[in-house]
C-alpha cells in the first residue's frame, strides 16, 4: 500500500475505517486485481454498472480511474451514448453532467 491515504480513507475512514480497509485491500486489492480481466475492462465494465443505476458519486471516481486504466474519453462517451438506448436517457444526461465534471477537472491539473 501507498503511504499517501487511499480515496476511501479521504471519504470515510473518519466514520468507518473497517469498510475503507475492505474497500483498498479486497475490492481493490483483491477483486480489482484478478487475472479474468484487465484493469481497463474491468473499468468499462464498472462505468457502465454504475451509470445504468444512477450512482453519480460513484461514477465520478470510477470515469477517473476509466481514464488512469487507458479507456479514452471518446471511448467512455461511445459507452455513455451506447448506454442511453439500454439504460435510458437520463441517465445518460446525468453522465454526461458528470464526465464533463472529469473531463475539465483533467484538463485543470494536466
């Protein structure tokens, strides 16, 4: 592990630090780090769950981690457009709101 805190003990080691424990070493750690997928289909994958259920918190962190696993941004828009005829318009719209967000966030630091 990095000597610098995780995102979950940034978000919610304050409140409940087992769960940010299990969120790095067995979400993470574990089931991030199987064999069966590379990390950036395992991303794909992800990004698309999560917008198909309106988790916008969720999808914020998940469209960075897209984009550190080496999914484009053209690619996460051709799944958000994809996605809009399966998991409906709005949330589509709502992904849009939220890859903007991670897009300029990028643009801002790079």
């Amino acid at each position: 592990m990095s000597e610098q805190p995780s995102t979950a003990h940034k978000a919610f080691a304050d409140i409940a630090p087992v769960l940010a424990d299990y969120t790095d070493r067995v979400l993470f750690g574990d089931v991030w780090e199987r064999p069966g997928l590379s990390p950036r289909d395992r991303s794909l994958v992800t990004v698309a769950s999560l917008m198909s259920r309106y988790q916008a918190n969720e999808l914020q962190f998940h469209l960075g981690k897209a984009l550190d696993n080496g999914v484009t941004r053209e690619e996460l828009i051709e799944l958000i457009t994809h996605l809009a005829f399966y998991s409906g318009w709005p949330t589509a719209s709502t992904a849009l709101g939220v890859a903007r967000r991670v897009f300029a966030e990028r643009d801002a630091t790079e």
